[in-house]
C-alpha cells in the first residue's frame, strides 16, 4: 500500500469513528431528553392531586368516587413515568391513606388500602432510606392496620431517630407511640418508651402536652422527671381541668 492509499485509509477510518461518535452522541442525546420529558410530564400529572391532597389536610371535602378513581390513575401513571421518584411514591402512599379514611377503621376496603399505602410508602423508603415522614406513615398505616408487632415500632423508631427536629414527623411520633402505650405487652411498652425518650430530648413540649392528652402523666411521671423543666406540664394539667370543667 502507498503512502498516499494509507493516508487515505486513515482519513476513511477517523471519518467512520467520527460519524459513530456523532451518531452515540446524538442517541445519547435522544435518550436523556426522553427522560427528562417523561419525569417532567410525571411532575405535571402528579401536581393535581398533591394540591387536592393538600386542601383535603385543609378540611376541604372529599370529591366523588369516581373523582378520587381519576386523581389515583394520574397518580400511578405519574409514577409508571418515573420510578425512581420517592416523592410521587409517597403521593400515592398519602393518597391510599385518604381512600381508606372513607371507611370503618375495621372494614375490609380500610385495610386494603392501608396496604395499598404502605406499599408505596415502602417504595419510598427505599429509594429514600432517611426520610423520616414516610417512615411515620408506614407506622401509622401499620399500626392500623394491627401490624404493631410486625414493622410498625420499628418504622415508629426509625421516623424517631431519623427526623428528631421535624416537628410534624415527630408529633405523629409521639402520638402513636402514646396511643398504643395501653394496649402493648411490657417488651413491647420498653421499646415505645424508649421512642418516647428519646423525642422528650428533642421535642419536649410537644411529648409533654401529648403526655397529658393520653391521661398519662403518673405512668410516665419518671420520663417526665427527666426534665429540669416542669412548668410546661403544669400549664397542660391545667388546661386539662379547665376543659373537663367546661364539659
């Protein structure tokens, strides 16, 4: 072969790699605006029912069956767009929880979508393994669903440690924790009381009026002496006995 046929050759052979190259990248390209259009329409869908949602916590009524039937597809086809989205995944945890709140806490379409719920909360727990919120709902999701034994204190534990300065998550902390305090075996009231403790460090008013409310104050006066400060438990017993003198 000549030099110039080489030269030819090369030219002829950096030409092809460069045209596959240009090729890989625009197919790249292609691939990753595919993507971000379906996570963007994902964020469209699922925008709905997040407002809903959020003017149901309002106290705004509850739409038709077949209404909450049109938000839950928006919801599932929001999350058959992105996966990996651990927000759209406790949307439609959140939104399984408000479809079972229609219902007798006993009845058979409760329950069912409390598991609905805690499918998905488990969704994002996994893709967000530190998220404190959707630890608390698949603790309430299972504790009404009587799985206390079975996952419901350890995701109550888990909500405890992971969020200790999120008031929201650990109100929910400390009130399911209180709410069963009462109908636990004494293994089990160790570890609530434990959950417990360990919010008093961080959330003490919040534990101390919750403390109050369940009419727990003498079983519990032991925790409660762990605080220096007792003024806060004075003002919640007597806010308690002028409500019951109201009544």
């Amino acid at each position: 072969m000549s030099a110039i046929q080489a030269q030819d050759h090369s030219k002829t052979t950096l030409g092809f790699a460069g045209c596959v190259t240009h090729v890989l990248l625009l197919v790249l390209i292609i691939f990753l605006a595919a993507w971000a259009f379906r996570w963007g329409w994902a964020e469209v869908l699922v925008a709905q029912p997040r407002s809903i949602m959020n003017s149901w916590s309002e106290g705004k009524p509850i739409p038709s069956e077949e209404e909450m039937d049109r938000l839950g597809r928006l919801l599932a086809k929001a999350q058959s767009l992105n996966k990996q989205n651990a927000d759209i995944a406790f949307d439609r945890g959140r939104f399984a929880e408000w479809q079972a709140m229609q219902y007798p806490l006993w009845t058979e379409l409760a329950h069912k979508h409390r598991e609905e719920a805690i499918q998905h909360f488990r969704e994002a727990i996994d893709i967000r393994p530190s998220w404190g919120m959707a630890w608390v709902h698949l603790a309430n999701s299972l504790i009404l669903n009587q799985q206390l034994y079975s996952g419901g204190i350890d995701a109550l534990e888990k909500a405890s440690v992971l969020a200790p300065l999120e008031g929201a998550v650990q109100q929910r902390v400390i009130w399911l924790g209180l709410s069963q305090w009462r109908h636990v075996d004494i293994e089990q009231r160790y570890l609530l009381r434990g959950i417990i403790e360990n919010a008093l460090w961080y959330q003490r008013r919040l534990v101390k009026k919750a403390i109050v409310d369940f009419k727990l104050e003498e079983e519990l006066a032991d925790m409660l002496a762990l605080d220096r400060n007792r003024e806060t438990l004075k003002q919640n017993l007597d806010k308690r006995k002028r409500l019951n003198k109201t009544w």
